[in-house]
C-alpha cells in the first residue's frame, strides 16, 4: 500500500474551536480519521502532521521525496509568504495537492495569493473538511497516472 501524508499548517490544530462560521465543528482529529478512511479506499495508508511552526512543516515536506508517493497540504497563513515551504515542496519531486477549508476567493484579498500554488499540481477550497477528500481523489489520480 502506497503512503501519503496530510501536512497542515498554523491554527490548524485549533479546529472544532476557531472560527466554526468559516472552519466547521470538526476536530483536526476527527477529520484525519475521515481523510484515513477514505485514503484506504483509494490504496493509501495516510499519514498526518500539524505544525505551527514553519520550520518543523519545511522539514516534514523534505521527507516526502523518500518516504511518501504524495502528499496533501493545508498551509494554513504560510501559504500567502513563506518561500521556505514553496521551495521544500517544489524540492520534494512529488505529487502535492493544496488544500484550504474556505473559499479562499470569497475572503479577504491577503488569503487569494498563494505562493505555493505553482508548484503543487492543484488547489482544492471551499468544502470544508471535504476539501480534503476531494484532495485523496486527486491525489489518487495523481499517483497512479504517473506511475
């Protein structure tokens, strides 16, 4: 079975508790056994990292290249300016697909630039905690048309 991890970003670890009027009641945790469900569907044992810290996501994204088939990964505020993690994916040489809970497009203009959008194969926003299941099913694609 191929592996992929979900790597979240900042606040992400917050969720059940921030925002629920944008975010949803959901837990980070209850959303990942969803995603791992769903991932075994699809051929895939998942794997899941939060971090808040850039540097600890920048360094979890340069284990991708050995260790995963793909990966999905939610940002969260370091996806409009950090570099670090825009290099880290495009250095991992593997299927990433971008993913945010809100339509980022219907917020504030800050949340509609991404700088890691051009090197991860898609973007997926709007669908709440589904917007990582639809990430699975790309992801899938992914893989298994470039294998």
């Amino acid at each position: 079975m191929k592996k992929i991890i979900v790597i979240n970003g900042p606040n992400l670890n917050m969720l059940g508790v921030r925002e629920p009027n944008i975010y949803g009641s959901q837990t980070l945790d209850s959303i990942n056994e969803a995603i791992k469900q769903y991932a075994i569907t699809k051929g895939f044992e998942c794997e899941f990292y939060q971090s808040n810290c850039e540097g600890d996501l920048v360094s979890k994204i340069q284990t991708v290249r050995d260790e995963y088939a793909g990966a999905i990964i939610n940002a969260g505020a370091y996806t409009h300016y950090s570099l670090a993690i825009k290099d880290a994916i495009a250095l991992a040489d593997k299927p990433f697909v971008e993913v945010h809970m809100s339509n980022v497009h219907a917020r504030e203009e800050f949340r509609k630039t991404s700088v890691i959008s051009d090197v991860c194969h898609g973007s997926i926003c709007g669908f709440g905690a589904g917007s990582y299941i639809l990430a699975v099913k790309a992801i899938a694609g992914l893989i298994y048309n470039l294998q």
